[in-house]
C-alpha cells in the first residue's frame, strides 16, 4: 500500500523534493531522505537522483507508508476526557490509544513517548471526533494559520431556537474583542442545530451560545475537513489512513 501517489500536471518541470513539499506531503530533506532509502518512484521506475526532475503527466509514488510524517490516531472521544495536557486528576485522550480499544484490523501501536499533539482540541464535557498526531505536514493543515479546513459540531442547547437567534450564530458575533469569522447554522431539531466553523477560538461555541442566551448542553464534533467520525464507536481509535492524510493535506492547502 502507499502513502502518496499523484499525477503531476504542471507544465514546468520540478525537482521531486520540491514539489513534494509544495504538495505538504514532507520537507525538502524528508523527500532527499526517501529517495536515498529509494522509497520514491516514478511511472514505477525507482529514483536514485536526488536531483531528478518530474516532467507533466508522470505519477509519482511514495512506496512502504513513506511520506507518513509520523504516527497520528482518530479517536472517539467522549466526555470527561481532556485532549491534552491534562490537570490534576484529569484523563487525557491519549490513554485510550491501546490494544483494547483500538477499532477495525489489528496495528502496531508505535512508541509514544515523543507525545502527540490535538489537532483542533475538543474540552473535557466534549465528544466526538478528535486527531492526535506526531506528523507536523498535517497539523500545519489542520490547524495551521492558513488552513481552509472546516469542522462540523452537532450542539444541542437549553433555552429557544430563534431565527434572530440563529442569524447572530451565524455572523455578527465577537469573542475578545475580535469579530468572528461567519459560521453556518442549520437547525435540525427542536433544541439541536448543526455548526460548522472554519476557526477554533477557546472554547468557541459554548461562548457564542451563552453570548445569545442559549447553554451547550451536548457538544459532539462530527467531521473534520473531508474526515468524518463514520462508524468509529465511543471510546475507540483507529489509526488515520494514507488516503485520509493525504486528504486532509489537500484539501486544508491555501
């Protein structure tokens, strides 16, 4: 199985080091590293030259899992559980990246003591989907300053949904002194409505709630960019495929 394969289609030729880290897959010296361990291949012939340029319409692949970053979970989180470091008698996320509550074939679970890192947090009396990773290519597109990568919440609230309501959700809203970024609302129940936002301020949601008279009463992330939680059951992970990483690098790229 790979972890990248694309068509290049620019009409310029490009070195392979470069472009693929134009492409967010790895650094320059990640990419000069992969063809030294000759896990780089092109139309299916192996690239020895670190130099090698790839003209248009050639497929460039990343052989073994290379080009994977680093080790990054999907995880279920449910309540009372915090994403990172956690205070005094609270249970970080990560403490359920073991053998028993890992979802789907059976993988090897890496060594994690170099720690993984939230990529968009979720607080303690929040639930659903959630990354930890090690693989900074990804965090940069997930979270990063310039990611276009929207995430969808199901919130459920004491107090009436109103169309003034909703509106001032929708746009209008400031949190520290700064104006939020529109955010789209759409009701689906008669206390629940779906949020999706394409920025992550403390605490965001429960904030915007309050500020319009409504109390978060459920809180549960659903989908992350092109990555939804699907089937994955509470309490469990699974680890995020090639695919999906290359997925969600593509579609959070300016």
């Amino acid at each position: 199985m790979t972890g990248f394969s694309r068509r290049y289609d620019e009409a310029e030729p490009q070195r392979v080091n470069r472009w693929l880290a134009q492409s967010g897959v790895c650094s320059r010296r990640e990419a000069e590293a992969l063809i030294a361990q000759g896990k780089v291949l092109i139309d299916g012939e192996v690239v020895s030259d670190p130099g090698r340029k790839i003209v248009q319409g050639q497929t460039l692949t990343l052989a073994d899992q290379a080009g994977q970053g680093g080790f990054t979970a999907v995880i279920h989180k449910p309540v009372g559980m915090v994403s990172a470091q956690p205070d005094p008698g609270q249970v970080p996320a990560v403490r359920l990246i073991t053998r028993a509550a890992l979802w789907g074939p059976a993988v090897q679970i890496p060594d994690l003591e170099g720690g993984l890192a939230p990529l968009g947090r979720l607080d303690m009396d929040s639930r659903g989907l959630l990354l930890l990773s090690q693989d900074g290519v990804l965090a940069k597109a997930v979270i990063g300053p310039q990611s276009l990568l929207d995430k969808q919440y199901r919130v459920r609230v004491e107090g009436e949904i109103n169309a003034a309501r909703i509106t001032q959700l929708r746009h209008g809203l400031s949190l520290d002194g700064r104006k939020l970024k529109p955010a789209r609302v759409d009701r689906i129940g008669q206390q629940t409505f779906d949020m999706i936002l394409t920025e992550g301020r403390n605490r965001q949601i429960r904030r915007m709630c309050e500020l319009v008279g409504l109390r978060v009463i459920d809180l549960f992330r659903t989908r992350i960019g092109p990555l939804t939680l699907g089937e994955l059951p509470e309490g469990r992970w699974r680890p995020l495929t090639a695919e999906e990483r290359e997925n969600l690098i593509r579609a959070g790229a300016p």
